[in-house]
C-alpha cells in the first residue's frame, strides 16, 4: 500500500504515515491553481474502488510514483486551472452505488466510468473537500448543503463544523480534505480529539467500528485528502 498527501503537511503527520505504507509521494504543484490547493491531492486526482483518474498536468513525478509501483491510472481529459470551473473536475466523490458532484463540473474521463451510478447533485463542486464516505450508507461532511441533499436521500450524515480545521490562505478548511481511509483505518492529517466536534465524531466512528489514526497532535490540517493507492 502506498499513499499520496500534501507535501505541506506538518513532518510528524508525514512521518507517521510512512510507519503505514511501503512508499508515499508528498505532493506539489506550482503555478497551476490557488496556492492553498496547490498541494492538494484530490484537485488533480479521482480514486474510486477500481479506478484512477488523473489531471494530465499533475506533476511528471506522480506519474513516475505510479508507473514505478505498477499502479495503474487513466489520465483524465482536462487540466486542471485556477478557476473554480477548472480546479473542481477531479474533486468528486464515489461509492458502489453513487457520484457526488455539482452538475456540469466533472471530468468527463470520471462521468464516462461512472454512467452506470446514480448522480446525485450538490451545491458544492469541492466535494471531496468536503464529504467523506465512512462505511456504507454512512458519510461525514463538513457543508450543510451536502448535508441536507445526503438526508433527503436517505443517507446517514454527520455534519462535522469546519471551524478550527486549518487550511492554507484562508479562515478554515473542509474535513474531507483531512482524512484518509484505508481499510477500516481513518486516517486524520492532525488530531481529531482536539477539535470542539472531535469527541462526538470520534464516538460516531468507533460505532461504525472504524479505527481512527491521528497522525499528529496538532489542529487538523486540510491537506486534500490522504490517498491510499
């Protein structure tokens, strides 16, 4: 198992995350989008159960990462900009049955794999910023308008306040953006515990029977997800 994160994550997250995978790439771009997403994973990269869909301008060694770990990818059809119609294409999330995004905003690499799941629309086009999939009919979000559309779909959603969860450039960042799930293992990018919601959501978590990692004992940081390939 390999994982993919924020090169501007604090040393202890990273170096506590080596102890879980056989290789990780600390990722950064320059020039290419805002600089608080500039190192963000899930702006240049899609991940489902099967599949990887990748911005053909991420960097050249992430490609080379994946190639020398045989791990496969598609390359998406879009790159990846500074505007918010082109910084949000790969920032969708999937399960078996769904796809998460705002309508007219994903890469039509990731709509082409995924014709056969229902789309389920969303105000917010950073949607894996901003919503987790935990465990089957089960997510945790960071936005009150995923919220509402996850409930009125009859889907499980605990609302997690972004306050407190740091983020380059602006006040707070969304809570996808700090989490990682390999497994039954979450993975946070800082300490849950210490947020004023960590001590319910961490509650919600055992329940499902998820393990929860914090890789540092710092505020959460919002790094664009933790990918586990």
């Amino acid at each position: 198992m390999f994982a993919i994160i924020d090169s501007r994550s604090q040393n202890d997250v990273i170096n506590n995350l080596r102890e879980y995978v056989e290789d990780l790439f600390e990722f950064e771009t320059y020039g290419i989008t805002h600089n608080s997403i500039s190192g963000h994973p899930d702006i240049f990269i899609y991940q489902d159960n099967n599949q990887l869909v990748i911005a053909p301008n991420a960097p050249v060694g992430l490609f080379e990462f994946l190639e020398n770990h045989n791990i496969t990818y598609v390359r998406g059809k879009k790159e990846v900009g500074g505007e918010l119609p082109n910084s949000v294409q790969y920032n969708c999330l999937s399960t078996p049955d769904f796809l998460f995004h705002k309508s007219g905003y994903t890469d039509p690499a990731i709509l082409e794999i995924n014709k056969a799941k229902e789309f389920i629309l969303l105000p917010q086009p950073y949607t894996r910023c901003s919503l987790v999939h935990l465990y089957e009919n089960n997510y945790l979000t960071s936005d009150r308008g995923i919220e509402r559309v996850l409930i009125e779909k009859g889907l499980s959603c605990f609302y997690f306040n972004p306050e407190e969860i740091t983020i380059r450039d602006h006040d707070n960042g969304f809570i996808g953006g700090t989490v990682g799930i390999e497994g039954k293992r979450i993975f946070f990018n800082g300490n849950v515990e210490l947020h004023a919601d960590g001590q319910q959501l961490k509650e919600h978590l055992l329940n499902l029977g998820l393990e929860i990692v914090n890789l540092s004992d710092e505020y959460l940081y919002d790094g664009g997800c933790i990918f586990f390939v």
